[in-house]
C-alpha cells in the first residue's frame, strides 16, 4: 500500500501541475486532486501496515502538496476562463478583436474585465478556501487513523 500512495502522490503532483498549465481543464483538474486524495488515504493505510514507512510517508507528502496544488492551479484556471468569457460574452469582443482595436477601445474593454475578474477570483478564492479546508480535515482524520 505505502508504494502505491507514493505512486499515486507522484502522479498526482506531475498530473495537477502538468494538466492545468497546458489544457486549462478543470476537469482533468479535478481528477487529478481526487487521485490526490486517493494518495492521502493509500498512504495512510500504508503508515498503518508497517512496511516500507518511508514510502507512506513521501506518499502522503506527495499526495498532500498534489491536492493543494492541484486546487490552487484549478481556481486559477477557473479565474482566467471567466475572464476570457466575460470579455467575449459580455463585452461582445473576442480576444482576436482587441488585438485590432483603438486604445481608447482597448482600455475602456481593459477596465471592465478588471472589475470582472476581481469578482471572479474573490469567488473563485472562497471556493478554494473550502476545497483546503475539506482537504485539512481529511489529512486530520487520515493522521488520527495513523496514530491510533
């Protein structure tokens, strides 16, 4: 078990930090902090059974520093997808158009994708802020579990 939380620790890690960075999917996102979570609880057990306890242990490190990370990369993935959208659905220009307007039309398009993004991202913060405290309380009850 504790090999397997180290597996999944690391392909976790890689995966959340891979995934979002080059397809800005949250939902391989996602999978990738489950597979976190699975590394938290593997490795749990894995501390538990005796064998290989300095694996268990970089398996939950690993899976530990995958969940967060994966988290923090997702909210900002979140946060720059709402942006390009309020820019294109709401302000009725796209990406390609900016590129070709004024800079009066580009400043004035500018300041209200500023007051946008600041709404999205105070949202997008509190949700995290959730998602890690759900997180801190799993990795409490996993190390409660260990320690009985």
């Amino acid at each position: 078990m504790s090999i397997i939380g180290l597996v999944l620790g690391i392909v976790g890690l890689v995966g959340g930090i891979v995934c979002p960075l080059t397809t800005g999917s949250t939902v391989a996102a996602v999978i990738f902090i489950i597979v976190g979570v699975a590394g938290i609880v593997i490795s749990a057990i894995g501390m538990k059974s005796g064998s290989k306890h300095g694996a268990a242990v970089a398996g939950l490190v690993l899976s530990i520093i995958a969940v967060i990370v994966s988290i923090i990369l997702t909210v900002a993935c979140v946060a720059g997808n709402a942006v390009k959208k309020a820019a294109e659905d709401e302000l009725g220009v796209t990406i390609e158009e900016l590129a070709t307007a004024s800079e009066e039309e580009v400043e004035s398009v500018a300041n209200e994708i500023l007051e946008k993004a600041s709404d999205a991202v105070e949202e997008a913060a509190d949700a995290a802020e959730e998602v890690v405290e759900d997180a801190a309380d799993a990795v409490e009850e996993a190390a409660e579990e260990v320690t009985e």
